[in-house]
C-alpha cells in the first residue's frame, strides 16, 4: 500500500529530468541572443564564473577536464536534449564552472544570463521541481556506477561504456545504435590508449558483442545483451 503511494506521487508530480533548450522556448522571446560555435571551440572555461547559461539548439558539445600531465578526459556530452551549460553551477551555488565545454560538432546555442535562469526556477515550481528531479537522478547514477566503473579494466571498461552508450544513443523503432566515436575519444573517456581500444574492439568483435558494417561498429539488442552478461561475469 505505501508503496503504491509513492509511486502514485510520482506520478502525480512528474518525473521529467531534462532541462533543455525546449523547456524555456516560450520564456526567451527576443530578449536573449543566438550564439553560434565552430567544432573544437570552447563554449566556457574551467574556473570560470557562470555567469551565463547555454541552452543547445544544435550540435554536440562534450565536457572536457583537463589534468596537470597534460591528458584529458572527455566524461559527458550535450546535445539539445541535455544541453544546458552552467546550469548545474547555478542550481549549486558555486562560482567555477566544473569542467571546460568544447563543441564536438557546429553548435548553435541560446545564452541566458545565469541570474535570470535562477529566478524563473525559483518563482516556478514546476520547473523547480524539474530541476529537484534532474539533481536527484544525476546524484542516484553517479552514486550508483562510479565506483563501479574505476574498479573495472581493459575490455570489461569498454563493455560497460557500450552498453550505457548504447540505452542513451538507442531510438524508438531503431533497434541498432551506430557508434559514433572515434578510438581516440573513446580512449579518451575511458583512461586507455587507442592501440588498447582497438585490442577490446577486436575482442568484442570475435565473441560478438559488437559487429561492423562498412568499418562502422554497431551495437543491437543481442549485442546489448551479451556485452551485459560478459560485464557481469567477469
């Protein structure tokens, strides 16, 4: 019974998480500019104060930190289903924005003075309670695999990178996800070497836990599955 109740809350007071360009559409008007990247041009800076926030209308941008032996690690992207940039700095309170954002593709953007932002959240509770949701859910899955993900080496690191790539990338009535990343970029995000990529890629290939197209690499359902298996088993 108390179970039904929660789930009925939820129910009740949505569930939705993202917080997008589309979410404040109707709030911009002509009061706030169109801004438009070139690929490998950053978009902000680590340290810097968020003073705006970008909303994506286009293109792909992906989050960079960068370490002081020089490497970098490429650890989430943004597109216009999840793109708002400065967001999470604004909701925390804190001056520096966390990672350096580079445009992986021409992005095309809407900037929004962070103060702004802020105030529609807190004298709008439905988009306050958006944000509550995308925080929480964030929290939960970081929570949930970090751990997991730094315990993990080689193939089984790559595994656990396809089959989260392929339930973010997966559309309705597509049952194949292309994947769209380069080895080094994939390397990148995963703390290997390209020549080590490309080992575990062959690898999955001879058990079957991903196929080539065109020297494409494509993961489907009964790939899906094998890779969780694997991962789970080792």
């Amino acid at each position: 019974m108390e179970e039904n109740g929660l789930k009925k809350m939820w129910q009740t007071y949505g569930s939705e998480k993202r917080f997008n360009y589309a979410r404040i559409q109707d709030r911009l008007g002509k009061d706030y500019p169109t801004m438009r990247f070139r690929a490998n041009e950053p978009i902000v800076m680590r340290g810097e104060f968020p003073t705006y926030i970008y909303f994506i209308c286009s293109g792909v941008a992906v989050g960079i930190r960068d370490y002081e032996d020089g490497s970098e690690y490429d650890y989430f992207q943004l597109d216009k289903t999840n793109g708002s940039v400065g967001l999470l700095e604004t909701l925390a309170q804190k001056e520096a924005i966390i990672a350096t954002i580079t445009c992986l593709t021409d992005v095309e953007v809407v900037r929004v003075p962070s103060a702004t932002v802020y105030q529609w959240i807190m004298q709008d509770l439905e988009l306050l309670r958006l944000s509550a949701n995308l925080l929480a859910d964030d929290l939960y899955h970081r929570s949930g695999s970090d751990g997991f993900f730094y315990q993990l080496h080689g193939v089984d690191r790559l595994r656990y990178y396809l089959v989260q790539y392929y339930d973010s990338h997966l559309k309705t009535g597509e049952p194949l996800v292309e994947v769209q990343e380069f080895r080094e970029k994939i390397g990148n995000k995963l703390g290997m070497s390209v020549r080590t990529v490309g080992r575990a890629l062959k690898k999955l290939r001879e058990s079957q836990e991903i196929f080539s197209i065109d020297r494409k690499i494509y993961v489907g359902p009964k790939e899906r599955q094998r890779l969780q298996q694997n991962l789970t088993r080792s």
